[in-house]
DNA sequence: CTGAAAGCGCTAACAC
DNA sequence: GTGTTAGCGCTTTCAG
C-alpha cells in the first residue's frame, strides 16, 4: 500500500500538506487539497490507523471483559455496550476471562501497551489493588459499585434487589425458600444474596443454597436435588431466567404445579421467562451496560445505579 | 510509561538486546539477559503494541461483522468465534452494521487501514464486488456460502434446511403454511425460503409470508395476522425460536391448541424454544462461527458446509 | 552474541 | 499556506 510520502510525491507537496488533507485540516489552499485528493482516490490509499493511533496516543476502542461468552446476562451488558459505542464511533473488543485473574490482568494490560483507551469490566476476578494499578493507563469502569474513585461505576443495587425479591417470597407466606447461584462465595454476588437471605430469613440451611447454575440443565438439575428433599423448599429464588426455566420444566415433570406447590423467580426477563411466564427481577443490564460506555466517555468515574425493576409473572 | 530506549539505557545495552529478551530470541548472554529484565521488572515495562503492529503488520485481531447487536443468532454466532479466539489468542471486535452498506464497507475497511487482520462477515449489505477488492487486505471468510475463492465460507445449507422444513410440515398434512422471516427479499436468506416454500407447495399466498420479524413481539402480532385471516394457516415456521414463542403464546390466548390447531417451527434451538418445547430447526451457528474462526486462520478460503438439525418437540 | 542504524507510516511544532 | 524535520516506540537487517 502506498503511504503518505508516495501521495506527497505525487502530488508534488509535502507530507504536511497531505496529512493536512486527509484530517480535513484548514489552511490549505484549494487547489493543493483537490491534488493531494485527486492522487489518493486515484491510489486508493488510507492512512494506516496503527500510526495514526500510535501518534495520537488515542485508538478509539474500548473493551469489555466478561467471564463467559455464552451467558445471555453478559450478552444484555455487551449489547447495552454496543448500542453506545456505534453512536461514538469506537470499536469494542470482547474479552473473554473465564473469570482467570491472570488473563484478567491481560486484558487490562490492553490500556497499559496503548490496545483500548478503556476497559469496562461486567466481572471481575482480581482484587481493586491489583486493578487500580491499571487505571492510570486508561479508563476504567466496573459494573458494580466500588468507592474507588479511580473507577467509574454503572452498578445495580444487587443487595436491594435480592432482599426484595426474598421478601416477597416471605410475603407470599413462603418459609422454606432456596436459591442458587452463578458461582460460589468467591462472588460478591453470591456474598450478597446470602446476605440478603439472612437479613430476610435469619438462617440460611446450607441445602438450600446451590451454586455453579448457568444453564437451563443446571437449574433442572438444582431443581431436582431440592424438590427430592424431605423438607423440600416451596419457592426458589434462580439467578437468571434460564435456570429458573431449567426448574419449571423439573417442577412440571415432577408433577409439581408452579406456582401452589413451587414458586420460582428468575432474573434478567429473558425470553425463556416470557415464554414460561415466570416472574422476574429485571436488573436492566442492557442500560447498565450504556452507562458504562458513557461513563468510559465522561471520565468523571462518576458511580451511576441503575434501578432494577421486579416482575411479578405467573410462578410466584 | 518508559519506553524501549529507556531500558537500554538503564541496562546498559542496545535497544536491539532489549527487544531480543523482550521476544525471547536466543543468542542473547544470560547476564544481560537477566540484566535486562530487571530493569524491565522494575520499571514495569510493557511494550507498545501499537508499534509492535505498525512494524509486524500484523494485529492478531479480528473484526465480526453483525448487522443487530441484540439478536440471539448473532450473540451464537459471536459465541463460536470467541470459543476459538480465546484459544488461538486472537482479541476480536464486534462491528455492529445494521445492513447499513456504507458502515459495512468501513467495517471491511478496517483491513486495509491495518487495524484488523481478518473479517467474519456473519451479514452482508453490499454486493460481492464490492467486498472482494478488500480480500487483498486481508482475510475475508463468510457465514453464507459464495463461489468466490477469494472468500472462506463457514455455511449452511439453508435452502436444503428450509426445503425439509416445509416439508416436514406437508407430510404432516399442513397444505395452509405460512412463515415469516428477518427481512425483506433484499435478504438471500428470505429469497431462499420463499424458494423452498415453492419447491415444496408451489404457490407462495403472499399474504403467508410476513417479514420483519425479529423479536418475540414481532412473533406474537405475525401471528395475530396470520391466525384472524379467513383462511388461516394450520402451521407457521417461524424464524427464530423467540419469534415462534410469540406465535405460541397468541395461540395460546386465541384458545388454540398447538400443535392440534397451529403447528408451530423455529429455528436456532434457543432456551425458549427448549423452555416452550417448540420444534426448531438448529442451524448449529455456534459451529458456524467456531468454523468461520479457524478458516481466518488457515487462510485456506474453503468452503465447509455446517450440517443442520431438525429438532421435534412438541409444537409440530 | 551485540550494537548501529534504517525503517514502519504518520502527526505536529516550527520556520519561512 | 507550505515544507522541514523531529519524533511516536518498536523490529530487524547488517556488520562486527
């Protein structure tokens, strides 16, 4: 490909006066910029973005860390993400971890070597020291709420929406509640909804919390463990609207009518819960996600709560 | 940040033996070697990637052409090339298009100004003109098959899967089938349906086919359409299994019962499918994307065909 | 085994 | 208005 000096030469100016043209730069007389034009469209050229970007100090890209790329939630975060970076003009780079602390730090790495001007992170598997450290090297913006004021936060009131969501339950005259989780107390969101079953339930019976539920089979599988229990739970609270489905279908094979025998509540309102009609606590990633993009924009690290909304469907 | 030079100085040595520990070329003395990363460790180097590229020609990165970026197929797709990415250490972008042409052929262009490497095409709005001129770039592989052997192509025969389709749905005894696609016939993969639905039924009512259709919404008000007309039709393929959920849940509320009154087909096997128990035909997009991956790889442009699944549930 | 030097392709301060 | 030139930060011949 042809490069900048080739069009000066052509064109009979000097690189300046081409760079001036190709950055729409004032102070150039007409005829020069019709030449310099002329002789890039003739050579088809366009400045190479690795030193234009290596320059300016600036790539106009940004990335999202998510631990899984097959999880519906960190899709609604990414595609909250997208639908804001296509009104700015950066490109996103999807940084799969797999919740692994070290490539964690490779991602981050990525504003540290010039990569990303900013990272958004929908997880996180390292402690704030070792993050923190990144953040002179770009922006960086979490997805839960953190006091650091190095970071900037689009965060939902996680521990708000699981004691609501328990208390509900409790409303509906449930006592034998259950739950699972994505992962186990190595999550803040796990700490937190165990906190919240407490503040709700006082004692939490270690049976009745299950984790590692992703899919639709685990919360089939979960269901089937705590529905064959002696004093089986009479509600389950699922982390996502997927595991919460995977229940039903056991709760129905079981013969077990949703929601008099079995009350579940799912989170995110996907699809499958629509379908199903289950209830619902609907923490919005999709907006969570924009904000984020915005806030990697703002630099203020401003800390932005998104409101979750609970929906009140047929199984509870 | 410190820079190569820095090290050198710092070290005591030549840039060149900073880069050679830096790559882990042989021939470098043991001594300076530790020497060098030393200084390097202690100052906390990284090197600039953007340099690093610029020289190398080479980005290690890829772009995924997406026209929606909250489309579950696409999300399937993407998931396919992550799967791969994160094992070859590849970072990919997201390039959300909306069929936009102009947005594409910047998307492709990304190739040419040396920021992207390859490009999976999982849509396409322009011509094959067009896009051909940007293979010299760099690699270009397609989720649609074309003869062009400039272009890899990790494909399905949808023609092949919409003619068994249908077919499926006449031996059944359906004659009165409607369906509904994406797009309008701008789109191959519409043009291919309303091929097979001929092929199969001979005529086409066109007041059977109706496009658009995206989302679960899109399903429901298809299928208020469909089933108020006089002659409605006894089966539906839909394209999407949440579009076929929304169909499901107006046949339900029209007191119709499926499959008796309304068979109902998507496509994809998603998790409201399987929640419904809707039979689907399963293109396997997440192989198709895993296949695009590898063939941005080998650099081979072959063609590999994807083979689909019909999956009955209940709905059919 | 090591270093000097010539780039990679572009921007921008500075001088005219 | 325009050109000269000094970088941006790194890799890689080519000599030695």
């Amino acid at each position: 490909m042809a490069n900048i000096i080739d069009i000066a030469k052509l064109a009979g100016v000097s690189v300046s006066t081409v760079s001036r043209v190709i950055n729409n730069h004032p102070y150039v007389s007409e005829s020069k910029r019709e030449m310099v034009q002329r002789v890039i469209d003739e050579l088809d050229f366009t400045p190479n973005r690795l030193a234009v970007d290596l320059i300016r100090k600036e790539t106009k890209c940004i990335g999202v860390i998510i631990p899984y790329n097959n999880n519906q939630a960190f899709d609604q975060l990414l595609h909250g993400v997208l639908n804001r970076s296509v009104e700015h003009d950066y490109s996103v780079m999807v940084l799969p971890t797999k919740y692994d602390p070290a490539k964690e730090l490779r991602c981050l790495n990525m504003l540290k070597n010039k990569q990303l001007d900013g990272v958004i992170m929908t997880s996180r598997s390292n402690d704030w020291n070792s993050i923190l450290s990144y953040s002179k090297y770009g922006t960086i913006v979490a997805c839960e709420f953190t006091d650091h004021p190095q970071i900037g936060c689009a965060y939902i009131d996680r521990y708000a929406s699981f004691v609501d969501a328990f208390q509900l339950l409790k409303d509906k005259g449930h006592s034998r509640v259950a739950f699972t989780t994505a992962r186990g107390e190595e999550s803040s969101s796990t700490q937190l909804t165990i906190k919240a079953y407490k503040q709700i339930f006082g004692e939490l019976s270690p049976m009745y919390h299950l984790n590692d539920c992703q899919t639709m089979d685990d919360g089939f599988i979960a269901a089937q463990r705590l529905l064959n229990m002696d004093s089986r739970p009479t509600a389950i609270y699922a982390n996502g609207d997927e595991v919460a489905a995977g229940m039903y279908q056991c709760a129905k094979n079981m013969n077990l009518s949703v929601p008099e025998d079995l009350a579940i509540i799912g989170q995110e309102n996907q699809p499958v819960g629509i379908g199903l009609s289950l209830s619902t606590v609907d923490h919005q990633l999709v907006k969570v996600g924009e904000q984020a993009f915005d806030l990697t924009m703002d630099r203020t690290n401003n800390k932005v709560k998104i409101p979750y909304q609970i929906i009140i469907r047929q199984s509870t």
